[in-house]
C-alpha cells in the first residue's frame, strides 16, 4: 500500500538494508514508470536515475500504519489480520450483506481508501491463498469460490508465498508459473523442493485448510450501528452505547452469560479508530449499568474523546464474558453487596482498574510480603485474612503498624547495648527520644529465596516497636546483627543498619 | 424550583446535624463530656475534617478516623498516590487493632485532588458504604467542593471524613473540625508502649462548643475512652522481663 505523492516534483523511492546493501523496498508510480522495482539495489538505481528523492524506510511507522488500516477494517469485519508487512487479510464471510454484497462492501472499501489518499490492490477469493496471489499479481476482482485453479495458473510461482530460495530453485528447473506445475506428480516436487510448496499450492487451491489468524481477539458478542449522520456529541455516543447494550443483554441472556471486559470502537470518518475498553468486576448485563461504566471511562480519558468530523460507526463487543446466573441480574436481598459492586466498577473505570483495591493476606512472615493489594475486581472472596488471624492467635505475633511505608527508611540510631532497642533515632530530619520499647521481634529471611543471605534485605531482622516523648509510635527494625559482626563468622558482614518500616497510631 | 431549593435546604440542615431528628444519626464515643459537646455524637450523614498536627502524627489521625469508622459494615479509603509513598498505605495486619477487619475496606490511590474529591462524592451516593474516608496531603480546598460531599453524606448517610496531614485554616462547611495527634502511653505501663492515645482537639463544630480530650483507644472494648489527663513522663524503663534475650 502505498500513499500517493503526486504532489512529489521527483519519483520517490523508498530504500532499506536487505542482507548488505541498500535495497529499494518500494517505489511510487513515477519511479515505476522509469522501470524501477522493489528489490533493485539503491546504487543501481541511483545510476540509472540520479534524479530520484530516495528516503531511508521507517519499519515501525509503516506497521503502525498497517495495524491503523486495520483496526479501520474492523468496520467491515472483526475477521481482520495482517498479511505480510504490506497486506490486510479480511474475512468478509459474514458481514458482506450488511453493504448489499462483497463487491459493494469492496467498492465502498475503495471509495475510503482512495478518499484517503491511498493506492490499494483488492482481491475477493475463496481461500487466503489465492487472494493474496490475486491481489499482488492478478486482475484485482472478485473471484467465486472454487475458481482458485483459474486464478492462479498464470501466476508466477511467488504468488504462492514461497520462500525466495524455493522460487529460486524451481525456476532453474525451468518452472515459473503456476501452471507449470500444478499438474506435475506430487512426491518428485516434494522430495525436491520440500513439503511447504505443495502445502502452499493447496491451501490456494482451498484443499487444505487455512484459518485465518485475527490481529485482535473476536469478540464472543459483537453489535454495532452504522449512522448516517455522524454523530459527535459524548452524550449521542453514550446514548448508542445503551442501545447496543441493550442488544447485546438479548444474546448474553439466551446464552446465560454476563460481560466482564466490554470494548467500545468508535470509527471517525476520516478513518481513525478509537477502542475504549472497561473492565467489570461480576458479569454485567444491564445496558444501564453498560452505560454508566463508559460515561466513567469517557470521563476519565486523558485526551478527550475527539470526534473530527463525527463518528459513522460504533460497536460495542463483550470482549470477555462469563457465565452468570439470571437470578443474580435482579439482586434482592444482596443488594448491598450489588451496590459496592456497582461502585467499584465505577470507580475502577475512572481510575484505572489497579487502582481500587482490597487488602489481602499473603502467606509469607517478611511484613511488607505478608499483605497486598489486589485490584477489587479481581479478587476473590477469600482474602486469606481468616488463615492471618488463626496464624496470629496460635504465634502470638506482635502488633502490626497501622502504615507501613512502601519503602522502609533508613535512619540513624543509638542503641545502648548492641541488640536492644535504639535510645534516639533521626528520621526525615527529626529525633526522636524513645521513651518506651517492645522487641525485638526477630524477623529471618527465607533462606532459600536468595543464595547471597547477606544482601542488604535479606539480612535478619530485629524489629522494635517504639513510643517517642510526644507519644509517637514507629515500627523500626535493625538489619543484620552485631552478633555476626563481633564473631566474624560472616567475615564480610556490613555492619547491621536501622531502618524505620511504620508507623503505629 | 421552590420546591427544589426546599429540599435542598433540608439537605443542608441535615448535613450539619441542625435538623430535627438527626440525633438518631450519631456514632456516639460513649464519653459525656464529649458526646454532649456534639449532640449525641459525632453525625453521620455529614463530613468531619480530621488533621494531624503535623505529618508525624498522621498515623495517629488515621487510627482516630478509623476508631470512628470501625463501625462501618463496608469502608472506602481514598489516598492520592503522594499521600501513599509518603505515609504508607494502610497495613491490612495492623487494621484490626482498630477492629476494623481487613475485608470491610476497600482502597482506592487517586492522582489528584480532583479525582480524590470526585472519588468520595462516588462514593457516598453508595449506600453500601458506611463511611468514606479520603486522605489529602496539603492545599486549600474547594469550599463547593466540600460542600457537594456534604451533601451527598446527608443524602445516603454514610460518615464522610477527611483525613489532613496539616490542620488548614480554609473556610469548611464541614460538621467538625478536630486536630488530632499522639499522646504519650507510657505511664499506663511501665513495659512498653500501652494502649494508643490521642490528644484530641475540638476547633470546629457546627454546635457550638469546642474542646479537647485526652482520649485511649480500648480494643477489646472497640471504643475510646477518656484517659486521665497526662502526667509527666517517666524514664525509659531498664529493665524490661518480657524482652528475649538476644
């Protein structure tokens, strides 16, 4: 695919390393016109024409254009993959009758892609095979089913997405077309040339299977709305999101399946596509409630949802969706539990799933592994913190702080005798004279989580609980013991250090 | 419109507990002199700005606003990222002392101010939550701001507080205003830091009188008690039996 630059004074071609030298990787129809071709080397083609404006390729740009034609394609079908690093794959099978046939859909296809200044080739076959050889090296059209045979027997043999090596071979036997050995006896060519010819040729010929591999997953529930009128305003978008909600409530229903991930695609008429994706935290069927977990998400976006010239088509898919029993749909006596449910989702599409959480209880001794938190949607009923409590009652542990820093702070201490608790300590620039101490409560890595035991977090840890004059409770630990110092039976231990780990109220 | 600014009004009546038959509404402390200043105790269905005397004594606020919330069935903690990686995020082993059980609370780290104030506006048109509880670092705010969580506590009910890291001298229609800090334990026992204690300070109140209290968190009681008034601090204990010998 390329642009055309017919506002290019000179013939553009575009040039890129190929084994070790600079090869060109496209041209434009004035460059072809002076009989250029992809392939040819840069110097040569420098040679024959001096006055070409030859510009290094840009790979990532080029995919990103690629993956931005097809996520447009998403209008004509969710079946769309890419095909090589110039090509679009589109499974029209079902969705042709929605434009009044394939060859309207691929006339309104040309119509757009020519609007928006592109060159294009489009082939219609009945296998992946003997489009992609159509479209590159046959009369662009539609072909029937069952008329693969015909399509490809004057092609040349690269049609076939073959190796160039394997080309290469056959055309020193003299074979170049595909007619020439479409009819040759089968295992010579394969003890020859190696299975993947013929599974090439048969896959083109519909006689082997192809599945076509889409770029996005598809969604189990798709519904979408064309308009005639594009529409711009967040409220007509939010209004169609209802609509096709309540569509789909109609297919989750009979299926007894709820939503748990929805995609949004809105497409602009210009050609750009937007995805806005939200997250549930129970299966969801209410187009109410659909609606009201977009009007967050689009709240929430951090550029606003920019319309251009209007949006001409929406769908909304259930992307993941889960069983889900009808009787939980109308919630009676649970309607508390309905309720939290409801704000967590919203609170979750507005601020980012990972940010609405529920504390869980971990299995680990090491404080800041024992507990974490887990998105709120995710998680699961048992949090562990019934196991913590049994755990807590039958080892007697020590209080936990109420805040326990991310990170625990180093800080400077004086302690009276080597392993007791610290008389004084500084932290963030403030000393603290601790008048009360309870510890040390001696916390050990587990030794088989690291092989070097002497890293600074995986020393021993002696933890306090301390009150300084004002009342102020910290949790502070010591890392590393003076024992092991004074030894010497660790010759390489760093000298134990304090660090503050939280704070008590 | 007449109509709707009415009901507005009882709304706002409401919100500030000067309506008739809110005293129902109260999460008493179960301390006279203190549930008498507010009227039966502290409303629910209104907003009360609790703040720490300064940044070292947050955890103290927060264990005060939580002693408060504890007998909420549901809990929503709301933080700015900031406040999180400065102060801590909320220690699930730890919380029961405060005998809130992990699993009634559910978190949420906001980016700003903004999305922190629309977070517990959210959040209490849940009726499944029995408090709200948002946590700021610093900065004025919006006195609509504040007012809208206002009234949205009065509409559902639930006890919204505001947990500062500095008190502020900004205009509130908050219910009450309390200073909230540390207070020392250790004369309870001469082992080791006692049971929790907080000086706690009345600056605003919608009712009238103000106060402050020296206040000690019973956990088995799950409620606060009137301490006696402080008395000097002893030094440190030597001699400590129940420490293990390293």
């Amino acid at each position: 695919m390329r642009e055309v630059t017919s506002e290019n004074p000179w013939p553009l071609v575009i040039y890129g390393r190929r084994g070790n030298a600079d090869a060109l990787t496209a041209v434009d129809e004035a460059a072809e016109r002076l009989g250029l071709h992809t392939g040819l080397a840069l110097a040569q083609a420098r040679a024959m024409h001096p006055a070409i404006e030859a510009l290094p390729e840009e790979a990532e740009a080029d995919t990103a254009l690629l993956e931005g034609i097809a996520d447009w394609c998403l209008r004509y079908t969710p079946l769309v993959a890419c095909d090589g690093a110039n090509g679009l794959l589109l499974d029209i099978g079902g969705g042709a009758h929605l434009y009044g046939g394939e060859l309207e859909l691929v006339a309104d296809l040309g119509r757009r892609m020519a609007r928006a200044g592109f060159a294009y080739r489009v082939a219609i076959a009945g296998t992946i095979g003997a489009a992609h050889a159509a479209a590159r090296f046959g009369e662009p059209a539609a072909y029937a089913t069952g008329g693969e045979r015909d399509i490809l027997h004057p092609l040349p043999l690269a049609a076939l997405r073959l190796e160039p090596a394997i080309v290469a071979s056959l055309a020193r036997v003299g074979l170049k077309r595909v007619g020439d050995m479409i009819d040759l006896p089968r295992s010579p060519l394969t003890a020859r040339f190696g299975v993947d010819l013929l599974r090439q040729l048969d896959r083109a010929l519909g006689q082997e299977h192809e599945p076509l591999n889409p770029r996005l997953p598809v969604a189990p529930y798709v519904a979408e709305q064309r308009f005639h009128e594009p529409i711009a305003r967040e409220e007509d978008v939010l209004g169609t999101v209802e609509k096709l909600a309540a569509r789909l409530a109609v297919a989750l229903e009979r299926r007894g399946d709820g939503a748990r991930r929805i995609e949004l695609t809105l497409f602009r008429t210009d050609g750009a596509v937007r995805r806005i994706a939200a997250g549930t935290s129970r299966p969801l069927r209410d187009a109410q409630d659909i609606r009201a977990l977009f009007t967050e998400r689009l709240a929430a976006l951090a550029d606003a949802l920019d319309p251009g010239f209007g949006f001409d088509m929406a769908r909304l898919s259930v992307v993941t969706a889960e069983a889900c029993p009808s009787e939980q749909i109308g919630i009676g006596g649970e309607e508390d539990a309905g309720e939290l449910v409801r704000l967590v989702d919203r609170l979750s599409a507005r601020l980012g799933a990972s940010r609405v959480g529920r504390p869980v209880s971990l299995d680990s001794h090491i404080p800041e592994r024992a507990a974490a938190t887990v998105p709120a949607q995710t998680v699961k009923a048992d949090r562990g913190w019934d196991a913590f409590r049994r755990h807590r009652a039958e080892a007697d542990l020590a209080p936990r702080p109420l805040r326990l820093l991310t990170r625990p702070e180093p800080i400077e201490a004086l302690a009276e005798v080597p392993d007791g608790p610290p008389l004084r300590f500084r932290w963030r620039r403030a000393l603290h004279d601790v008048v009360a101490a309870e510890g040390p409560e001696r916390i050990e890595s587990a030794w088989w989580s690291e092989p070097d035991a002497q890293s600074a977090d995986n020393r021993a840890r002696d933890y306090f609980r301390v009150e300084d004059k004002s009342g102020l409770r910290f949790w502070l630990y010591r890392s590393g013991l003076y024992r092991d110092l004074v030894r010497g039976e660790l010759p390489n231990a760093a000298p134990p250090s304090w660090f503050l780990h939280g704070t008590f109220a | 419109m007449i109509e709707e600014l009415r009901q507005r009004l009882r709304a706002l009546q409401k919100s500030t507990g000067l309506a008739p038959g809110a005293a129902e509404a109260v999460v008493p402390f179960g301390i006279e002199a203190l549930d008498a200043v507010l009227g039966g105790g502290l409303a629910r269905g209104a907003l009360h700005e609790i703040a720490a005397p300064g940044e070292a004594h947050l955890a103290a606020a927060t264990g005060f606003a939580l002693g408060l919330a504890a007998s909420a069935r549901n809990l929503l903690w709301i933080a700015e990222d900031m406040a999180l990686t400065e102060n801590g995020a909320p220690y699930g082993p730890g919380l029961d002392l405060f005998t809130l059980a992990p699993e009634r609370l559910l978190t949420a780290a906001v980016a700003h101010k903004r999305d922190l104030l629309w977070a517990m506006e959210e959040a209490l048109r849940c009726r499944a939550l029995g408090a709200v509880i948002g946590e700021l670092r610093g900065g004025a705010l919006d006195p609509v701001a504040v007012r809208r969580l206002s009234l949205a506590a009065a509409a559902s009910g639930a006890l919204a507080l505001l947990l500062r890291a500095q008190p502020a001298d900004d205009a509130s229609t908050a219910a009450t205003r309390w200073i909230v800090g540390a207070a020392p334990s250790t004369e309870q026992t001469p082992f080791g830091p006692g049971a929790p204690r907080f000086a706690i300070e009345l600056v605003r109140n919608r009712r009238g009188p103000l106060g402050s209290w020296i206040l000690e968190w019973r956990d088995q009681d799950e409620r606060f008690i009137l301490a006696t008034p402080a008395q000097p601090v002893a030094a440190p204990p030597r001699h400590r039996p129940h420490q293990k010998v390293a």
